[in-house]
C-alpha cells in the first residue's frame, strides 16, 4: 500500500459509523480505567461558564452546583479540560485532513434562532440531569448508575417532540427543485487539499508531541488528552451523531446510528465492569426527577439545536456557523442551571437515591439486568423500524390506488 | 470516481443548510421525479454521508454514485 492509497483510504474518506462507535465505547472504559474519571464534555463547558462569570466579578465558586463539580485550576489542569482540548485538536485535524473545513454560513436567521434556543435548552437539561449524552451512554449506562436509564427514555422522548418541531413550517426554507442537463462539476482544489492536509498532519502531531510531554511530569493528564485526540479523530471521521441516533429513527426510520450506540454501550460495559470489580468507583448519580426532566429538555434541545453537546464540537471547527452558535447556547444553558441550582436541587435531585444497579442486584444481576436492558432497546428499535417502514409502504400504496 | 453517462434531471441545492434537512428535502424531492429519473443533491454537510444514501435506499431508490470534492458532497439518486 503506498502512502497515498493509506491517505485516501484511512485519513481522507470518512470512517463507517459502526467500527468508530465500538472503538469509542472501548476506549471511553479504558479512559475510565486509566483516570479514574469519565469520558464528558458538558461538566467541563459550566466550567467554562463559571469562569466566565469569575471574570465578570461574581463568585460561582461559593454555589452549590460548582462545589459539586468542582471549579479549581484551569481548562489546562483538569483531567476534562485537556481532554476536551484534545478534542478539538482530534476534530480539527480529523477536517482538515479530508480538507473539509469550510466556512459555512446559515442560509437564514431562523437558523441561527434554533442553534442558540436549542443550545440553551440542550445544555439546561443536559446539567440538570448531570450529564449529557456522553456521561449517560458512555459512563452512565455502562456504569450501572439507574439515573442514566431515565435520561435515555426521556431523551428519546423529548427527541420525538423536538423531530415534530423542528420540522414546522417555519424552520422549513423553500428549497427549488431545478430542472438541469448535466451534474455539477466537482473540481477538488488540490493545491488546498494538500495544504489543508499538511495543517492538519501539523496540529495533529503538534498535539501528541505535546500530549505524550506532558504524560511524563502529569501521567492522567497526558493521557487524558491522547485519548481526547482519539476521541475527536473518531467523532469528526465517522460523523458520530447521537443526535441523529435519536431524531432519525422518527423522522426517517434510519436506525443505523442508534443501533452502533446500544453496541457501543454494550462493549464498555464489560470494560467498565471489570474496572469496578478490580475496586474503581463507579459515578452513581440521583435517579430522580431531573434526569427525566433533563432528559426531556436534552432530547428536545439536541434536536431543535441539530447537534449535541458533542456534535457541536466536530461541526464548528469543520466551520458550520450554525454549531458556533449551539456551542455557546450550551454554555449558556449549563450555566444558568448553575445559576437556580440550589434551588431546585431538594425538589427534583437531592432528596432522590443514588441508584447503583450492582449494589442494587448484586453484581452479576446488575451486569445482566444492563445487558438484558441493552438488549430489549435494541429489540425496541427493529420493532419501531419495521413499523416505521411498513406504515410508509401502506401509505404508498394509497397514495397510488387514488385516480389521478 | 467518476461515472460517466449519469446525466441528472434535478438538482436540490443544499448548500449551508444543517442536519436534518438535507436528508428531509431529499426524500421529500423524490416522488417528484418519473420513474428512472435521476436527483443531484449537492451538500456541504458532513453528516450527509452517514444520512442520505441511507435514507435513500431505505426509502426504495437507487443510490447511483456519491462524489466528494472536500466539503462538497453530490450524490446522484434514482427513482
């Protein structure tokens, strides 16, 4: 194989959704093995927010949310911080590789208004259930915590509503049918490719270098921002969307994202498993009201926004303005839950039990109990696919059986 | 990569706009075509990749060729 044919195959097409997922589900337990903490973004951006607000003159250290999650040292300090940066490095150079990084402005502001709406919306729910799709399906499923389970049903949920919303007149551009005679000429800019390709090759390799430096003086942060690097690569290649895991299974019936989630869920939990056996505590969070609410909110957010948490991440540095906008509709959300925090907590979290499924059911009956509940999600979506595709097909044919 | 003979009737411009629409105006733009018509979607959305052919054959129609040229993704649909 020469180097070019490498290229083109490995770093320039993109990578198939499955494979990425399974490599990610492994690698998030290997993180929670390796540093002790999980593989989350949105704890990380109310940090943001908080830091923010710390410049601006308030002391968000002193509330009750930030004592939770904790606001000492820097992005650059923490274990979330360098992982994060990681993978914006991943996803930058994963784009600039594929010479796909492009300025995309929104064709209208209504889209500008969803992106930030959906954002503050995402980013509330996502905090107020303690995490958002990563800490739910890739830490918090696989972690055996019951609080995740209520965020996923309920996301799915809020999803549902957030596919019917989004698709209203109003968020719908006329877009014109044009009558043509021959396809569009596609002419790849080859000098920019490789221009492009090389920028990437450097922040790619810059990162490591600096990484893997790192890793020697501060081992869990190095690695933190290796497996960040991974994380990104993976995410901005394969386009891994949750999403569209959620919102395509009604609005489409496309379930293929859906499906290498439940497995991906499925390969970390082993993983995770055996780390808690071997004595590592797993993050058990309140299975109360506010992951179901959380979930709602998230489900709809994500959906009216276009991306999540993680999504916005690949999308803005790929220069989709729109997910600028989502971004700092996250940080926005996340922070003004921070903000009523210790006002609602009794009421819809705190006063809740911290449900471990292993302590619950015993080990093996938590593991199993995960497995089985994996299981029947998966059963879940076949059904709901078949469904969705035999009520079109009865729809077709009525449609065609009317006289002209 | 490139097939020639595949002439496109239509063309569905969808140049800046975001998941899910593209996909959406997709399958919506289908049943406007004839039997054995073919539809260009012109994109810049990544995420396409993983929806449109997808969709498409879900949906019953012939995913003909998908092109690249960096940001921009063309795919060529049959009815």
């Amino acid at each position: 194989m020469t180097w070019q044919d490498f290229k083109t195959h490995y770093l320039v097409r993109f990578w198939a959704p499955l494979p990425a997922v399974l490599a990610a589900g492994v690698l998030s337990a290997y993180y929670f093995g390796i540093t002790g903490t999980f593989w989350a973004v949105t704890g990380e951006f109310t940090r943001w927010g908080g830091h923010l607000l710390q410049l601006a003159g308030y002391h968000p250290e002193t509330w009750g949310y930030f004592q939770l999650i904790h606001l000492e040292g820097t992005p650059l300090t923490r274990i979330d911080g360098v992982m994060i940066i990681g993978m914006f490095a991943g996803c930058l150079s994963a784009a600039l590789w594929a010479n796909n990084v492009k300025l995309r402005l929104p064709r209208h502001r209504i889209r500008i208004v969803q992106a930030l709406a959906g954002g503050i919306i995402a980013g509330f729910g996502a905090r107020l259930a303690m995490g958002c799709n990563l800490a739910a399906f890739f830490t918090g499923i696989p972690q055996f915590s019951l609080h995740a389970w209520f965020f996923a049903l309920a996301t799915a949920a809020g999803s549902y509503f957030g596919a019917r919303f989004t698709l209203l007149p109003i968020f719908r551009l006329p877009v014109k049918l044009q009558k043509i005679d021959q396809a569009l000429p596609l002419q790849q800019d080859a000098d920019q490719a490789r221009r492009r390709f090389r920028l990437g090759m450097l922040v790619f390799l810059t990162f490591m270098a600096w990484a893997v430096s790192q890793s020697f003086s501060a081992p869990k942060l190095g690695l933190a921002a290796l497996f960040g690097l991974a994380f990104g690569l993976l995410i901005e290649r394969a386009q891994i969307c949750f999403t569209s895991a959620f919102r395509d299974l009604w609005i489409t019936g496309r379930s293929q994202m859906a499906k290498a989630i439940i497995l991906g869920m499925a390969v970390s939990a082993i993983g995770i498993y055996s780390y808690i056996q071997l004595g590592a505590a797993p993050k058990i969070m309140w299975a109360g009201p506010n992951a179901v609410l959380g979930g709602l909110m998230f489900g709809f957010g994500i959906v009216l926004a276009g991306g999540c948490e993680t999504g916005w991440m690949y999308r803005a540095v790929e220069g989709q303005v729109h997910f600028w906008w989502v971004g700092i509709g996250n940080i926005i959300g996340a922070t003004l839950l921070a903000v009523c925090w210790d006002d609602i907590a009794p009421v819809v979290a705190t006063n809740f039990d911290k449900v471990n499924l292993l302590a619950v059911f015993g080990p093996q009956g938590g593991l199993l109990l995960t497995y089985l509940m994996l299981a029947m999600s998966f059963g879940a979506i076949l059904w709901w696919e078949r469904r969705f595709f035999a009520s079109q097909a009865s729809a077709q044919t009525a449609s065609t059986e009317k006289p002209a | 990569m490139n097939k020639s003979g595949l002439i496109p009737s239509y063309r569905l411009d969808m140049t800046g706009e975001p998941c899910p629409y593209p996909a959406v105006a997709t399958l919506e733009a289908m049943p406007h075509l004839s039997h054995g018509e073919i539809l260009e979607v012109v994109t810049d959305c990544p995420q396409s990749i993983n929806s449109i052919p997808l969709d498409a054959r879900n949906h019953g129609y012939e995913v003909l060729d998908i092109q690249q040229d960096g940001p921009t993704i063309r795919y060529l649909i049959r009815r």
